[in-house]
C-alpha cells in the first residue's frame, strides 16, 4: 500500500510539474529578475537535482521533474537552477545578472515587514564623516549598521536591500560591504548596476545591494556596522538648487530582505538618512549661521522605546526639552560619539520633544518624536 502511495505521490508532483517555466534569474519566481533572486540561490547553492528542459524562448526553462527540496513558501528549488543544468552554482549568479531588470509576468513584491522600533532589527544609518558642511563636489562616507547589542542578528542568511536616493545632488552614491561580523569571506556579493531616473521619474536613484551565504548551513550572528555609503555630490549644483539657499537631500532604505537559516524573512526597521547641501555662496554668504560641522544622526525616530544618537564629532552632553521648553533630561557625554537615550525612563509622553546636542564647539538641535505603545 505504501509502494502504490509513493507512486501515486510520484505521479501526482510529476504531472503538476509538467508546464511550470522557469525563467532565467528570476529564482524566487515572483515575476521580475533582481538582488532578491540572488538569495534563493545562495540558500539552495550546491544542490543537484534534474536537469530542466529547454524552451523555445530565449532564456525559459520548464520544469521536468520537481527538485526534492522546497522553500518555506512552497517555491520547489528547481526555480534556484536559474540556468536549468541541474545544479544551483555561480552559472545561476550569472543569469540573474544577464536578466536584470526584466519583467514577465505581473510582479509579486518580497521583502521584510516593516519591523517595530525597539522591537525589531534595525537597519540604519551612523553620522556622516568627512567633507561637512556639504557642497558642490564634497565627499563623505556613512557607516550603515544591522542590528544593536540589545536587538542582535540571528543566523542571518542573506541581506538584500535597495537605497533610493536623489541622484540631482549626486555624482555618485556607491556601498562597500564591511567584513567584520557578516563573515564575507563566506559570502557572495552583489551590487546591481545604478537605475537612475527609473519610469521616468525625476531624479530618483535606486541602488540594489544583495549578500548571501553558501548552502543552508553557513549563517552569520551579531550586530553592528555591514558596510559604508560612499557620497560624491555633484560638481556643478547651478540650476539645481538656487543661489546661496541649501536643500535636504535625502539617503532612504526603500526595501529589505533579511533571511534567517530557515529561510525566512524577519522583519527589518528601516532608515532614513538627512544631509543638508549648501550652495558654494550659502557658505560663503552665511558662514556664521552654518558652522554645520557636526552631524548628528537619531535612529529611530519616531521611536516607541529608544533613541541611539550618533555624531561625527565628541559630544559633551544633550539636553531633551519639552515643545514648551521644559527641561525633562540631561545627559553627560564627556566626550562620547554615541549614546541611547531611553524614552521610558525619561517618563516620555507620546509627542515631540528637542534635542540639544553640545559638542566643544557647536549646539545642535535634533527634533525627535515619541510614540507610546
Ligand atoms: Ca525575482
Ligand atoms: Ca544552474
């Protein structure tokens, strides 16, 4: 009875295969080919299983005999074999990059969920270094952290996550993964080429990054910076942005995808990253309002717990005040770049609160906004 069962199982995933396209790269099959299908790969990387069929279309496969394995979501590891020989290897890497972009079928959004502040992995941006106050041709460097010492990274298998930024105001905006606790030497890496201007919209620039691990088994645990944000603003700023005024250009993690060694999507709170540009005369015309050599950078804001405060520069202490001006907390930094502020134990109502941020030289003032449970 057994026997005959197997065979009826047999029968039935051998029929139902039948017909299933897989398309060059798009290795989680949800209709466009991109940095997510690199983590299906790296997951299913090693495994062998039967050959796929050729197609008539360029760059189409379909499915034989499903593979043993199968994704959490149900997805049969045959659609990893981007390549269709019978084997998920560096060749299925390959395609997704020959195949980028490409759409053909209406396109299923993957990602993380939203996470909760406190609650979830963060993903953030630190304070930028180098080249402040920022104008025409500046460059600086922005450490990008996952994780915290209280909220740490668990078995992380593969990070895919793409920057929205204004490409205007950018000659170029390019990310270095950082070898410390992602374990690279153990991992694949991936920069897709820059869309600028993507559909047509104005100045919206669009970086996709990907890394992943090798096999089910190779994961890695911690918490703290996974790479640099590399920022080149552009050389001519005229017509751009008005004489001596200055502009927020704006830094935005749009979509992540965390997989853990399950593999499976954990939720990801996302950043965003404000720098202020200056014309070259707004410098020159207003330098005793713009020392703006510091940059102070609050994550997360809105936030239901904490507040991790990050600056280029020593800070000596922060005041928070109430909208009306009431003082509510002090906090000694002696000399600190970087501290949490705890919402709770400063008695916080839900609203907006200040920021005085004092370093040696400069005042900073930081607005922050509290959300309570
Ligand atoms: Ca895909
Ligand atoms: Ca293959």
């Amino acid at each position: 009875m057994k026997h005959i069962f197997s065979v009826l199982l047999f029968f039935v995933v051998f029929v139902s295969a039948k017909g299933q396209d897989v398309v060059s790269g798009d290795a989680n099959n949800n209709g466009i080919v991109d940095h997510f299908d690199i983590l299906n790969i790296g997951y299913a990387f090693g495994t062998v299983g039967p050959a796929l069929m050729e197609h008539g279309e360029d760059g189409v496969f379909e499915i034989a005999v499903f593979w043993e394995e199968y994704f959490p979501d149900g997805l049969n590891y045959a659609f990893a074999d981007t390549n269709g020989d019978g084997l998920v290897d560096w060749l299925d890497f390959i395609s997704v990059f020959t195949y980028y972009g490409e759409e053909h079928m209406p396109v299923q959004p993957v990602g993380s969920d939203d996470g909760i502040p406190g609650v979830d992995i963060p993903l953030y941006f630190g304070a930028p270094q180098g080249g402040l106050p920022l104008t025409a041709g500046s460059q600086i460097s922005v450490p990008v952290y996952l994780g915290t010492a209280d909220i740490p990274v668990s078995e992380l298998h593969g990070l895919a996550l793409t920057l929205e930024f204004n490409s205007d105001f950018c000659a170029s905006v390019d990310f270095e993964f950082d070898d410390s606790w992602l374990k690279l030497n153990s991992a694949f890496l991936f920069e897709a080429p820059q869309v600028i201007n993507e559909d047509g919209s104005e100045g919206i620039g669009k970086m996709d990054l990907a890394m992943t691990h090798f096999g089910p088994d190779s994961t890695s645990s911690g918490y703290g910076q996974i790479g640099t944000m590399n920022i080149i603003i552009e050389d001519v700023l005229v017509g751009l942005l008005p004489v001596k005024d200055s502009i927020d250009v704006l830094f935005s993690v749009k979509e992540v995808l965390l997989l853990n060694g399950d593999p499976l999507a954990v939720p990801v709170v996302k950043d965003t990253l404000e720098v202020m540009v200056y014309h070259p005369e707004a410098l020159v015309a207003n330098s005793d309002d713009i020392p703006m050599e510091t940059d102070v950078h609050i994550f997360p804001n809105p936030s239901s717990s904490s507040y991790r405060i990050y600056s280029n520069k020593p800070i000596e202490k922060i005041e928070v005040y109430g909208l009306l001006g009431n003082l509510i907390s002090v906090r000694d930094l002696n000399g600190k770049e970087t501290c949490m502020l705890d919402a709770t134990s400063m008695q916080l109502k839900q609203g907006t609160y200040i920021l005085i941020v004092y370093t040696g030289e400069e005042i900073i003032k930081k607005k922050v906004v509290y959300m309570s449970d």
